[in-house]
C-alpha cells in the first residue's frame, strides 16, 4: 500500500495549526482582558454592533503588550470576548430570579439547593454555575 506523502503532511499540518489556535487562558490574562475592554469600551473602537476591527486590533495589540508570552491573536481575543459575556449574561439571569443573590466576596451565587434544583430543571447548561466562582462579575 503506498502512503500519499502530501496528504499525511497536510493532515499533520491542520492538526498542528488547530492545536496552536487554542489559547491557554489564565485567570490573570482574562482579568487583562476585561480589564482592556473596560477601558475602550467608551472609545471610537466601538461601533453600533459592537467592537470596530480597529478596536480589535487595537485591543489584542494591548493584551499582546501586557502579556507578551500569551501571543494572543484576534480570534482567540474574539473567542474568549464572547465565552465571558455568555457567562456573564448567565449569571446575570440567574441571580435576577426571586430568592436568588450574588455574593461580592466570595465571587459565588448564592441560593439554596432547591432552587438550584429548579434552575437545572429549566436548563441544564447552567448547572456550571453552581458553586463556581467568577471573579470577574
């Protein structure tokens, strides 16, 4: 059986450009991040459906300078943007039920095992949310 050389190569290749596409997101480089996108937030970056491509670049060049060993590019920065606003957005329906509340200390939502019980029932996705920290709500 003969083995097609450029096939394998190119195989090789997707699989190796998909593992360097995946950032290794820490707690302290998502802080930088929102701590970033605080920043230009009231800015030109914005346009009237979000982020500008300026504003995106503009934003993975500061998180780049911040963090030079992360070697962020526009997609993960794009990526990790929209995954904290989805669990922001999360939370935030969350804690707006009745008997629900958000603990500042402890960065944790607070309720009782029932209610958790009923959240579940209702969506199963946010059963992550029970228990877990997110200290940057």
């Amino acid at each position: 059986m003969l083995l097609d050389v450029d096939l394998l190569l190119k195989l090789h290749c997707h699989r190796f450009n998909r593992t360097q596409n995946r950032a290794k997101w820490t707690a302290r480089y998502e802080k930088g991040l929102v701590e970033i996108l605080t920043e230009y937030n009231l800015s030109h970056y914005r346009g009237q459906n979000g982020w500008t491509t300026e504003g995106w670049n503009q934003v993975v060049k500061e998180l780049n300078n911040l963090y030079p060993e992360a070697r962020f590019t526009k997609d993960q920065v794009q990526d990790k943007e929209a995954q904290l606003k989805k669990h922001y957005k999360n939370i935030k329906s969350i804690v707006n039920r009745s008997g629900i509340s958000w603990n500042d200390v402890a960065c944790v939502i607070n309720t009782t095992p029932e209610k958790w019980e009923d959240i579940i029932a209702e969506d199963s996705k946010l059963k992550m949310y029970e228990g877990k920290k997110f200290p940057l709500v």
